[in-house]
C-alpha cells in the first residue's frame, strides 16, 4: 500500500477520534443509535459553473438567494476544489472519493462512441450508502459511460431519470431508468424536468414514512425511518444555453445568468419540498460544480476556466448544510475536494470506510475547526499531477500554450534558461497565481517540488495511456 494512502488512514483514525472524544457541533456521537439518526443527503452538482457565479461568492449580476441561503443555514467553502479540471473525470472523483486516475477515467471526458465506462467494481456515493439502508435516485446528467452498459443503476442508484452524457453531443436523449424517453426533448425545460423528479422522489420518500407511520409498532413499522439520497445533476450552464420562458431575459448576464438563475429556482424548490415534509433540519445539503466555467461565467478574480491549469478551472462553489448538527453561517478557507464529499456522507450515516479505499477525508471536522485534513491536493490534466495544493501556497508546473502543454520544470533546456521556469504561488495572498515566489521561499518551493514528484510516482502507477509530450522535451540522457 502506498504512503499516502497509510497517511490518510492515520489521519483518518486521528480526526474520527477527536470528534468521538470531543467535537459536539456536528452530535456525531449519537450517529450509531439508529436510522432516526441518519441523515438524508441531497448533493446538487452543476455543470461548468463558475465560482464567481453565486451570490454568496460575489456574483452581482445573477441573484442565487437560495443557495445562499445553505450557506446562512450552514457553510460556504472559499477554497474547494473539483477533482479534474473537466468534466468525466471530476465526477468519477465525486462519486468515488478517489482521484480520477486511480478510476481509468482521468484522460478527457466520454465521447457519444466511447467505451469507457466507470469501473462497476469500485464503490460509489449510492452503493456505499446502500449498506446504511438509504434510498437513492439520482436525476440528471451522468458521463461515466455510455448506455446500455454504464447505466446509473448499475452503480447502487435505485432510481434513475436523466441523460448519459453533455447536452452537446450527439444522440442526447432522456431515459427513465434503462428506457429512453420517447418524442422531442425540449433543452428548455432540462431544469424544471430534472427538478420535478427531484420533487416527486422526495414526496414519494414522504409517503411511504406516512405509510410506515401508521402501522408504527407492527412490522410495517420497520423502514419507518429510512433515509433517502437524491443525487440532482443538472445539465446546465453547458453550452449550449437553455432557459424555460419564466426566466428568459431575467438576469443581468444575459442567457447564462438566465440558466443559473433558473438552478437557483431549482434549489429553492427542493429546500422547499423538504421543509413541507419534515426532512429539513436532518439533510445534509451540498451544492457544487464539476469544474469551473468554460466560455461565459465569473471565477471571482482567479485565472484561467475550464480545461486549463490555473485556478479557475478547479476552484468551485460548495455550500453545505445540515441544520441538525451544524450552526450556520460558517466560512470556511481550509483547502478541500470533492472526492471528501464521500467520506463525509459515510461518515454522516455511520459507516467506517477501509484504509485506503478512498483519498478524500471527511469534511466533518473541516466544518468543526476550519483546519484542513489535506496536506497536500493534486491537480491534474488528464492522467497527470500538473500542481500541488497545500493550505498557503500552490505549486503549479504545466499550462497550455496554443496546442502544446508547456512544461515549466523543462525549461531549463531551452536558450537563455539556466534552471527550470518555477511557478509557486501564494495562495492566501490576494494575488493568487498572479506572481511566483519562487526565489524568495526556496524552502516551500523544495518541498512542494519533491511533493510533486512523490505524487507522480504513486499515481504513474494508474496511467491508462503514455505520457503525454509536452514542450520542451528532455533529451533522452
């Protein structure tokens, strides 16, 4: 087993013992007493949003109130990460907990023709969750793999309406389960379709507890208190651009700022079906991104979006909430990925994951302390670490640059060059990724340069295809 993961599993064992011993904000102690006490978990995923894009992070010109409002009601996450810097690999790492490449899905994203699909032997977010009894469905886009075969029911999920892959590609359609949904498709209603079924599952999960209700003391009684997972992930803001008539010309930023404000809507309809039923207060409410924007949309001042190396490709909105067990209101700054948001449910509804399973850690004690779990995050492009991430500075070694990827720990062989182009930043700085550091910190820079090489030889390992040429290339020694 490799060092980091023996790492993270002493770390895991630290953090889980502190909370046992004393962390009373979340109430973890009383996670072990029962269903009653499980949480439900809806996890909101858009797709290409930009940081700058919610209100809570700044956004003037698109109104979000009801995401805000699981940041009133909980917490906002200023330095949260997706897991690849497009979209198929960042969510192999949401709903595996793992990095993309330790998934086979690291390199570019599933094509219409494609036969790559998630491996359906690696544990995901729904069949985890399976084995503390909860009830899921997921609604919306899934692009870990093409249907029949890489069907969202095969991953644990008991319920499934959605589409297979961008809204982009060819052969875009909605299927209800394993069938295809027949006549037109409409792309202006994707929202309030998605949001719909969201609603209908949640109201479905309310009446079959009224059921259980009433035959409370008979063996009716038994799932009285199972809880429920909706996974709702919308298509949009990916071009092409759809909004249902109520929200066209709405915004201040033109058609895009009209879609985002129609997933506000969205949000706030499902904050307000679990409210009527009961479900509030005990469910977990994340809402995320799959990676930043592409041609429109606000990273907030970072560089760069989707595709690329910098920032703004990574760097995402997470709000979450769980009024039972969290004061709301918090800002937290500690580094963190969407690969925790896994171990974070596990370690909501009870379950115990094995050493090294998964890379993420629980953002549990993250919400408790605002210290991070994470010594070091990896940023990659496709199957290769392009940058370490520690709490204050970023090391960042490749960027593209027309169609070559230039790799600056290379460029000492070029002319006028006598060492290497070194990129560190300092992240807590508000320049960002503005200047390098690099001469003034040699000490950061040494280490985050060994980090960097450290964590290339462990995930080498996963590589699906060569590396990747960049320029300029090392001559052969």
């Amino acid at each position: 087993m490799s060092l980091c993961f023996l790492q993270y599993g002493r770390m895991r064992f630290v953090a889980s013992l502190l909370l046992v011993l004393g962390l009373q904000g979340w109430g973890l102690q009383s996670l072990a007493q029962g269903d009653a006490d499980k949480p439900n978990i809806v996890l909101i995923l858009v797709d290409d949003l930009g940081f700058g894009d919610i209100s809570v992070n700044g956004a003037e010109k698109i109104q979000t109130p009801n995401i805000d409002s699981i940041a009133a009601d909980g917490a906002n996450f200023s330095q949260f990460y997706a897991s690849a810097n497009i979209c198929t690999p960042s969510r192999a790492g949401l709903l595996t907990g793992m990095y993309p490449v330790r998934t086979g899905l690291a390199h570019g994203v599933v094509t219409a023709n494609d036969k790559r699909g998630l491996p359906k032997s690696l544990d995901t977010l729904a069949t985890m969750l399976k084995r503390a009894d909860y009830r899921s469905k997921m609604v919306g886009k899934w692009h870990l793999g093409n249907f029949p075969e890489y069907n969202p029911l095969d991953y644990g999920f008991d319920q499934f309406f959605g589409a297979p892959f961008s809204n982009d590609m060819k052969g875009f359609a909605l299927y209800d389960g394993r069938e295809k949904v027949q006549g037109p498709l409409d792309q202006s209603l994707l929202t309030s379709n998605y949001s719909k079924e969201a609603i209908d599952f949640i109201q479905d999960m309310a009446q079959e507890k009224a059921k259980s209700d009433v035959g409370a003391g008979s063996d009716a009684g038994k799932d009285e208190n199972q809880p429920f997972f909706l996974f709702v992930s919308h298509n949009m803001p990916h071009i092409p651009l759809y909004a249902s008539k109520a929200f066209q010309g709405r915004s201040k930023a033109g058609v895009y700022g009209d879609v985002v404000e129609e997933l506000d809507w969205s949000v706030g309809e499902i904050i307000k079906t679990l409210k009527a039923h009961g479900f509030y207060d005990n469910t977990i409410i994340a809402f995320t991104s799959d990676n930043g924007p592409f041609f429109e949309g606000s990273v907030a001042g970072l560089k760069g979006g989707k595709g690329s190396t910098y920032e703004g490709a990574y760097r995402v909105p997470l709000v979450l909430s769980w009024p039972a067990r969290l004061k709301g209101g918090k800002e937290i700054d500690a580094i963190s990925m969407n690969i925790d948001l896994f171990p974070t449910f596990a370690e909501a509804a009870g379950l115990t994951i094995p050493e090294g399973d998964v890379d993420g850690k629980s953002l549990l004690a993250v919400v408790e302390s605002n210290q991070a779990q994470h010594q070091f995050l990896y940023l990659f492009n496709n199957e290769n670490v392009v940058s370490v991430r520690s709490q204050n500075w970023k090391y960042l070694t490749r960027s593209y640059y027309r169609r070559s990827i230039g790799d600056f720990s290379n460029f000492d062989v070029l002319p006028g060059f006598n060492r290497a182009y070194d990129l560190l930043f300092k992240m807590n700085d508000a320049d960002g990724e503005q200047y390098s550091l690099a001469e003034r910190h040699p000490e950061v820079l040494r280490k985050h340069k060994a980090e960097l090489q450290r964590a290339r030889k462990i995930f080498n390992a996963y590589r699906t295809r060569p590396e990747e040429k960049v320029f300029p290339e090392r001559p052969a020694e």
